[in-house]
C-alpha cells in the first residue's frame, strides 16, 4: 500500500504549475508509473521519492531549451523506528522562505539545510521558524503541531508554510478523537511562539516520521 500516494501527487502536480513545469504525462500515468515502479521494487517498507523537473537541456535559467519535462522516480528501502524519548528544537535564525515559495513544494532545500545545520551546532534536532508577525511557522521540510492545555489539537495556518499532506492527514484523523472527548477541538489558526511554548504537547509532523515528539525547545521544557 503507497500511503498517501493521491495526496502528495496532487501537490506535487500543484507546484509544478506554479513553477510552469508542464508534467510529461497525466496524472494517471504517473500514478500507474509510480504504483509500478514501488510493485516491481518488491520494498514492502520504505518510501517513494519522485521529482518533476523542466527535463534536459541547456544550462541557461529558462526552460526554452529544454525539450521535454522529466519524472524521476526511486523507491528507498527503510524501516521507520520511533524516537520514543522526543527531541529538542532551536529557533532558526535562517529567514523562511517568502510565501509564494514556501508553499510550493520544490527542490528549493537550501534554507531548510542550513536551518538544520543550524540546530544540529546547538545539539538540537531541528529548528522551528518563526514568521515576522511572530507566529509559529514550521520546520525544515516538516510541519509542527501542538496540544494545549485545554486538548486542542493546534496547528500553524498553511497561507505562509506548505502545507503537509501528513499534517492534513492528522487534522482528518484527529476528528475522531473529539469525537471520542480524547480531544477539545482542532483548530489551523495563528500560533504564538508563548502561546506554542505553553503547550502540554509538541510534534513534527511529517511523511517520513510521521509524528516526532518535542521536548524542549530554546531549552525550554514542553509540557511535564
């Protein structure tokens, strides 16, 4: 089973207009590719990675030179093992990328690098960014979400961040539990960074975690 696989498809095909990359083939057809590419692999665990790029060609900026769009795609064999105990974040002090590009999802990982080098040099696992208004952003290719202390499930609106297709996922899945009253609410909305530090809970939220916990950040203790 290729978990999530029309989600992240539909995103990536998203970006790719938003780039002006015209895809090779349909959406079906790189979905059959994809499906087949994980089938003849034989990885029951591990993931599927896949580029849409302007294709080959020149080395110049623009795509006039390039003939045709490329899809690449290459099946990794891996086991996911939790890190039960949590880690602890740092602030970037990296500028997060400008709206129009973080939204997108790219191969644009420069800034994402060097937020995490960043971090790594504090001992930290990764680093969180925070936008200029001062609200909760997300993390080098990972979303953040947190509970408060009042059981609601809080994440950071997705107008300035991409939005996660696993993040999305949990909003989904999270519903059952205010059904079950494990759960006040779920709210996307504006987080402040004391409003985010006060929380019972924290997490990374991401395809290859998928739910990483948080214990510290800026030094600072998240919940007990």
């Amino acid at each position: 089973y290729i978990y999530e696989l029309d989600d992240h498809l539909d995103r990536l095909l998203g970006s790719a207009s938003m780039a002006k990359i015209a895809p090779p083939f349909p959406k079906s057809t790189l979905k059959s590719i994809l499906i087949q590419t994980t089938a003849v692999s034989q990885c029951k665990r591990g993931s599927l990675r896949y580029w849409l790029s302007a294709g080959p060609g020149d080395f110049l900026l623009s795509s006039a030179g390039c003939p045709t769009s490329a899809f690449y795609a290459v099946v990794v064999e891996e086991d996911y093992v939790p890190l039960e105990q949590g880690v602890k974040v740092t602030t970037s002090t990296v500028r997060m990328k400008p709206p129009e590009f973080a939204t997108m999802k790219s191969v644009n990982y420069l800034p994402n690098v060097l937020a995490v080098l960043e971090a790594e040099e504090k001992g930290a696992y990764t680093s969180i960014w925070v936008d200029d208004d001062g609200y909760v952003a997300e993390g080098p290719n990972v979303n953040v979400a947190f509970i408060s202390p009042s059981k609601e499930l809080l994440l950071p609106s997705f107008d300035k961040i991409l939005g996660g297709c696993t993040a999305k996922r949990l909003i989904t899945l999270a519903a059952a539990l205010v059904d079950q009253g494990l759960l006040k609410s779920v709210c996307v909305e504006n987080i402040t960074v004391d409003q985010a530090k006060g929380s019972a809970e924290m997490m990374l939220v991401g395809s290859g975690l998928p739910i990483l916990p948080i214990t510290m950040w800026d030094e600072q203790p998240i919940g007990d």
